[in-house]
C-alpha cells in the first residue's frame, strides 16, 4: 500500500543538505512548509576538514539562516545528528521523521517511525511536508532470557545482521520486543535501531515503556505519543532469541554481516581504535570504555581516538573525570564529529591497517584506504582492544 | 524506455561507498563524482565504459548510505539503466527520485557476462541478450507510482505537476 503522510521531522546534513537545497530552489521552493520541522545538522566533515567541505557546509548555514531555523546547530553546538536529536527532545515517540541519512532509523528506539531517505525526499518534505511511503512488513524480534558481561545493545544487533545477513530485513520494518527489552538502556535501543539499516530494514521499532517515559519527559518540550502493535498483528517473520548465549560479537571486514563470537576471533593485531559515532557515542558507551581504560594505557603503536556525540556527552564525561580517564591513557579525545566513520576526516587509514571500530560500517575503504579493514565491536571490545593491541575481550585484562 | 548497452557485471551487497567513496562527497557536482564512479569496486570502470552501457548487479545493489551522490554519478557517468537482483530500500527511492532508470531481473546476472551486449525494454519489461539464442528475460513489474515519477521526470517535476 502506498500513501502519502506529513512529516514531523525532516533532517539534513552537510553531506546531503546542499543537494536537497539546491533541488528545492530549482523547483521553486521559497520558504520551507515549517521552520521547526526541518532541522540541519552540519555534522560530517566538521569542523570542516577542507576548503570544498567549508563550500558546503557555507551554504547549508547561509539557507539555515535565510529560513530561520529552528534547529540548525553548527560547531561548538553540534553534535552527531542522531545522538543529538534525541538527547535534545528534538524527535520524540510517535513521530514521522525522515532523514537524508541512513541511519535516522536510529529513533526507532524512542517509538518513531524513522527512516533514512535521500535528498530530492529531504527537497519534496521541505517543500510540501509530506512523504510517499510503501507500507513495510514487519519482522518481529523476540529477546529472551539475560544478557551475559560486557554483552550490550551494539552486540545484540550485530548477532542479528550476522543471523539475518545485510539484506535479511530489506524493504522491511523491525519490531524489537521480549522481556529483555524491559533490561535495555535507552543507550542500547538506540544503538540496536541504528543499525537495523545494516539488515536492509526500513525502520526499527520498540515499543515505549517506563524507560522511554523517563528518557523523553525530561527533553520533550511538545506533546508525543506512545503507540502500541496491534494485538492482531500480522508478521512476516517472528525470530526468537535467547540473548543468554550470545557472547560479545565482532564484524569482520567487509560486511557487517561477517560476524563472530569474541572467543571465535583469534589473534587480529590492530592499528587504530575508534569510540564514538551515531551508534555507540553516548555517556553510556564512554562509561564503560572508561571503565576498561582507568589506569591503562592504550598498546604501542595504536592509535586511540574517543568521539564523544554531543557537547552535553563531552560536558558530563568531563564532570565524571572521564576524559581525563582517556587522556591519561593517551586517546585522542575529539569534538562531535561524524568524521572517522566514513573516512572522512579524524583518524582515516592507511593501507594495510587494522581499526577497531564502535561504528556501524566496514565496507571496503569504509574508513579510509580500500586495503584498510575495519572491525566492528562494543565499547567494551574497543576499549579492552585498545590496551592490548589486538582484538580483545576485557576479560583478558 | 528502450536501452540498449553493454553489460558491466558487479556481485552482490555493493555498497553506496563502493559506487561513490565518502572521500569525494565534499561535492555535489554530478561531473566531479561521476569521475569516480564505482571506483572502490573497479578501479578501471569509469575508463572502460562508454555512454549507455549497462550496470548488472546482484542482491542488495546500494546498500549502505543513503547518499544520491551514488545514483548521480552512475547516471552522469553515462550508465543507461541498472539491472539487478535487488535493490537496497533507499538507493531504489533515489534513482526514481532522480530519473536513474532501474530494473529488477533473477535470471540476468547469471546468463550474461561482462562487456556483452543486451537490449532492454522498460515498456513491455523485457532483456534480450544479443548475440545469444536465449528468448526474452522478464523484468519485475514496476509499480504505477513509480511509472509516474520516471515519466514526469523525477519526484520534484511529478510535485510540481500534482500542484498545478
């Protein structure tokens, strides 16, 4: 079924941006349908990392002011779009956001229907504020049972896309719901529905709760809504997992699907350890790398670079003393930037080298170099990877 | 829509950071990435094309980012239409958006070989692989919706016709 639906959320970055202005001048579009609803979030190449991405991100901040934004937030304010809005009470359960990125999904977690979408999408919402879109199916995830030690949201997803494979959810929604979910952190929803794009899904979806509640009235400063399944749902698929046995994943180069159990990873040396990004940057995440670097230091010759999402992130991980945790263990701590993941800027590879990554992609030249290779992990494996020099579990330490 | 071009094979999963590297994202001119077309895939494609050539791919074509800088520089580069097994949800989106013409077939990938040449029609949803016995290949149907939205040109000419 295919229908037409208004947006309450239209999100843009440097990247994609400058592509849906210029398609939205070229059609006509004088003002945008609603100043509050289209947020711009230059988050990619900034600080800009050249002259071409300052042209670009200029012209982004020159619409963002012609059109009185709302919520444009430029360096010193920025944070990574999705660990941003959310924290911000900018999206909220129960909306409709779209984003001219893949990994808008990410607000699945609060109970939204968020999807990525590309820029001349991102032309057509500023302009009518509306949005076609098939009606996915839906694929229901049941967790079970306990999670084991250092076993977090970002593995719970990884085992799945490794189960599932990159297309396994294509053209469809996942619905994430058991009686662990009742366990997981806001922190770790986020992080699980940011990657259901890894799958190929549409959108991620759980269900609000006590959690949801106490993470949105604090932020929200306009109504939401909690929506709930329909009872007599129908699905195209239900998997059942008992998250008992799951034990920390790693994704091998190049595909996130590539997964395996930290004990099944055998002795990968490493050049580079990267913390952060949209998936795994909240307080949340540092707290526990923070945990594993206390008084450590990070192994000769790798590279340790900690990201940080958002200023009020870096503000709190500062009042907590972990960034001094992670200097003292010689990272490299950064402002908010989307930089390293995709190879942009802060920390690409050269060939031949090995990153650990708490990232959401490790395709080929992902983060630099197309013979560099990625690894994808936890926090918790970055951190324990960092200290030793090889891909590791804290349970080594 | 009839096309008819030589065939450049990619496998499955090829990813938006194979078809257009983030590195060349500090732009949107469409001649500056087309220049870099599917380079992380094949170094050599954008030198050994030439205008109207084919794409045929595998599962899960465009998976990854959802930058249109991939569907723009694979229709600047002069690729005709892309075929394959599957698309990823929002490269599909995009190259209707932008009037990059896309094709869902099973069976082609496995019966043509690289630089041959096939003749597609959009039209009646049919390949013909020339130079082959083979009769014609069957293209999925594609839904009416996004018939317009090719027709009038891409989705910003289809919103402006609706608004008239």
């Amino acid at each position: 079924m295919l229908i037409n639906a208004r947006v309450d959320i239209a999100l843009g970055n440097d990247i994609t941006a400058p592509i849906a202005i210029a398609e939205f001048r070229k059609a006509g579009g004088i003002k945008v349908f609603d100043r509050d609803k289209v947020v711009l979030i230059p988050d990619h190449f900034t600080p800009n990392k050249d002259i071409d991405s300052a042209q670009q991100c200029k012209f982004m901040r020159e619409f963002a002011r012609e059109q009185e934004l709302t919520h444009y937030y430029d360096v010193g304010e920025v944070g990574i779009e999705h660990a941003l809005l959310p924290e911000q009470g900018i999206v909220l359960p129960g909306d409709l956001v779209i984003g001219a990125d893949s990994h808008t999904c990410t607000y699945g977690a609060l109970g939204a229907f968020a999807t990525g979408v590309g820029s001349t999408d991102l032309a057509a919402a500023m302009m009518t504020g509306e949005v076609w879109f098939k009606v996915p199916e839906t694929i229901k995830i049941v967790f079970h049972g306990k999670t084991k030690k250092w076993v977090s949201g970002k593995d719970l997803i990884l085992h799945i896309i490794g189960l599932i494979g990159v297309d396994g959810a294509l053209y469809k929604a996942m619905e994430f719901t058991g009686e662990t979910v009742g366990q997981l952190s806001m922190a770790d929803r986020l992080t699980i529905a940011n990657m259901v794009i890894e799958a190929g899904a549409k959108n991620g979806i759980f269900i609000p709760d006590d959690i949801t509640k106490a993470y949105v009235e604090k932020r929200a400063k306009r109504p939401y809504s909690f929506y709930n399944s329909d009872p007599d749902a129908q699905y195209a698929d239900v998997i059942d997992i008992d998250v008992s046995k799951i034990e920390p994943q790693v994704a091998f180069p190049h595909i996130p699907s590539n997964v395996r159990g930290i004990s099944q990873v055998g002795n990968v040396k490493i050049d580079q350890v990267v913390i952060g990004s949209c998936t795994n940057g909240r307080i949340e995440d540092l707290r526990v790398a923070a945990g594993i670097l206390k008084n450590k230091e990070a192994a000769p010759y790798v590279r340790l670079i900690i990201v940080p999402a958002t200023q009020e992130i870096y503000k709190q991980a500062m009042k907590e003393g972990l960034i001094e945790i992670f200097i003292d263990a010689h990272a490299a701590v950064s402002t908010p930037t989307c930089g390293a993941c995709l190879g942009g800027h802060m920390g690409v590879l050269a060939d031949g080298e090995k990153a650990v990554s708490t990232t959401n992609r490790n395709f080929i030249g992902r983060m630099g170099h197309t013979g560099s290779e990625v690894y994808l992990a936890s926090p918790a494996i970055a951190a324990a990877s960092a200290v030793l020099g090889r891909i590791a579990s804290p349970e080594e330490l | 829509m009839k096309f008819r071009g030589r065939v450049w094979k990619f496998g499955d999963n090829i990813d938006t950071d194979a078809i257009i590297s983030a590195r060349y994202l500090t732009t949107s001119d469409p001649k500056a990435l087309a220049a870099h077309c599917m380079e992380d895939a094949d170094p050599e494609f954008v030198k050994k094309i030439s205008v109207g050539d084919i794409i045929a791919a595998g599962e899960n074509f465009g998976c990854g980012s959802s930058r249109e800088h991939a569907p723009i520089a694979i229709k600047t580069a002069g690729i005709s239409c892309v075929i394959a097994k599957r698309f990823a949800r929002i490269f599909y989106r995009n190259a209707f958006n932008i009037g990059l013409p896309i094709f869902e077939s099973r069976d082609l990938w496995d019966l043509v070989s690289d630089g041959q040449e096939i003749e597609v029609d959009g039209d009646n949803g049919s390949i013909r692989i020339l130079d082959s016995n083979r009769g014609p290949l069957r293209i999925e149907p594609i839904p009416l919706f996004m018939q317009q939205l090719v027709s009038d040109g891409g989705l910003m000419k289809h919103i402006a016709k609706k608004k008239v």
